[in-house]
C-alpha cells in the first residue's frame, strides 16, 4: 500500500485501530460465500491466516473450488476489488472472488450483484456464478492481515458499503484510479503460477433502472434512474391531487404520503438534494389513474444506485 492524499473522514464503523473487533482473534477469519440461487442461504466460512499474502486462504480456496465446479485443467478465479485500503475505510480492502473459466455460469447472482453496486460501482451486466467475498488490512505500517468478513456484511445495506461509496471510502465514488491500480499491482505480484487469478476493477455501464435499463418495479411502485437523477413513480386513484400528496425530501431520507397514508418511507441508498427534488402529478393512459412522478437529484453525480431504500413501508 501506498499513501495517499485523502480528507480525513469520520464513520460510525465499530472499529477505530487495528486491534478491534473486525481483526480477528486468533489465527482465523471468516469469508462468505454467496450462491448464486438466491434460495440458499450466503455461507460464513473461515480458514487460517498461516499462508498470509504469499499463500493466501481464500485465494487457495476460491481457486479449488471453481477448478471443481468447472471440471478446469488448472485452478483459477478472477478478483474483483470493491473497496481499496484507505484512511477513511480504515484500511480495509474487500474484494470479490469469482469464476473466470470457460462455461462459467450466465445465471445472475443477484446478490453479489446489488453488493457490488451498492459499493459505488456500476456494471454492463450482472455478476453470475457462485462468489466468495473477503476483506483484509493492508497498511504500510503493518503486516498484511486477513480479518473477518461476516455474513452480515454482505448485506447492500451494510455500513462498509456505504462508507465504501463515499468520498474517500475505497470504493467506487471513493477511490481513486491510482489507489485501485495498486490494488491491483500487489495482488498481481503474488500471481507467479499457472492459473494465476486474473484482477479486474469493476466496470461501468447500467443496471437498476440507469438510462434506459427496465424499471425497478417494488410494492409501492417503481423507480428508474440517471447519472444525475432517479425517478419514483406510483400510481395513485383518479382524481388525486398534489395537494392529497405529502413528500419529505431529506439528505438521505425519502417519505411519501398520498391521501395521509404512507406509500413508501426509507433510508436512501445515497444522498440527495432536497432543495432541486421535484414531484409532478400526470394522467394515466388508461384514464383510470394517475402517475405521482418524484424526481431525486443526486448529490453524488455518476453513482449507480442499486437500491431506493435500505427499508420501506
């Protein structure tokens, strides 16, 4: 790792320094495994620190667990970095592992999918195929370490992913081309063998609704979006005025009421606007309804959102 000129930032993450709770505690740590059938609950595995950088575990692992599933002459896997080691994540780097092979599954990995969006970073088309995902430490003043990476973390929702989407957090919005490129370097630096995992950032393009993607259909509605804005629309009885329709815009909080119920009320993926948030009211084609249009601008410009709220109503 190298430094880097950063802002320093303050999270609420449950860990402050090195020797806190997400270190583990003894010479094991835990990784997940996510299916790709969404039916099957995402694994917690662990595996020994012993290997450190050179011999790493997951690594190892990933790598036999693919070369099985594909039936390969040789073990591989492809590495996807999530989120880069820096200041404001304290120097936590989270990659994803998958299948690089020929005949690799085209089934979508929804999960592993919003995970990787919601770190900030967007895609041309879905993740597919099983994945493992882990984290480490790397700090220059420190031995590289695995630690832990628990189930709960692989929640979208989680709160490494959006610290991992901020400014200065690692991620998609937070690290910059030179960090992940080194990333990268220092990985590549261990691949000396055939089979060699093969490194990737995570590419750009539309998913969720972006630029013309189907729309995200939910309970209450749907929403789709932009680089700049997202769009939530619902339909609401005929005859519905703007008036019968309260909506609370706030930084990173979203509620609209129609007729004094509450449609939908959540935490936002990212922030917004408040001030440039719209909303119109539009006939239905149908003559039998109408659409309660709302317009979200986004403070973060170029972000993908891979979902609207972390909880609706």
């Amino acid at each position: 790792l190298h430094s880097y000129s950063t802002p320093s930032y303050h999270y609420n993450l449950h860990y402050t320094n090195r020797s806190s709770a997400t270190m583990s505690n003894d010479n094991t740590f835990t990784y997940v495994k996510i299916p790709v059938n969404s039916e099957e609950p995402i694994e917690e595995l662990s595996a020994s620190k012993a290997g450190g950088l050179e011999k790493d575990a997951l690594i190892k692992n990933a790598k036999a667990y693919f070369q099985l599933e594909s039936n390969a002459d040789h073990p591989s896997c492809e590495i996807m970095a999530l989120s880069v080691p820096l200041p404001g994540n304290q120097y936590r780097a989270v990659s994803l592992y998958l299948r690089d092979s020929p005949g690799a599954s085209t089934q979508q990995n929804e999960r592993a999918t919003k995970l990787v969006t919601a770190c900030g970073h967007s895609l041309p088309k879905p993740i597919c195929g099983d994945v493992f995902v882990g984290r480490a430490y790397d700090n220059e003043e420190f031995e590289w370490e695995r630690v832990d990476f628990p189930v709960s973390d692989a929640s979208p929702a989680a709160a490494w992913c959006r610290v991992a989407r901020s400014q200065g957090g690692g991620g998609g919005q937070g690290g910059s081309a030179s960090s992940l490129n080194n990333l990268v370097q220092q990985q590549m630096n261990i691949a000396g063998s055939a089979g060699a995992p093969q490194i990737v950032a995570p590419p750009v393009q539309s998913l969720y609704g972006m630029d013309g993607a189907p729309a995200v259909e939910q309970g209450w509605g749907s929403w789709t979006q932009t680089a700049d804005e997202v769009e939530v629309k619902l339909v609401v009885p005929s005859g519905t005025k703007s008036k019968d329709c309260k909506i609370s815009f706030k930084r990173n909080q979203l509620s609209i009421a129609v007729h004094g119920e509450t449609k939908m009320s959540g935490v936002l993926f990212s922030a917004i606007v408040p001030d440039e948030c719209t909303y119109t009211m539009e006939d239905a084609k149908d003559g039998t309804s109408r659409d309660l249009c709302v317009t979200l601008t986004k403070a973060n410009e170029g972000s993908t959102w891979s979902f609207l709220t972390e909880e609706t109503t």
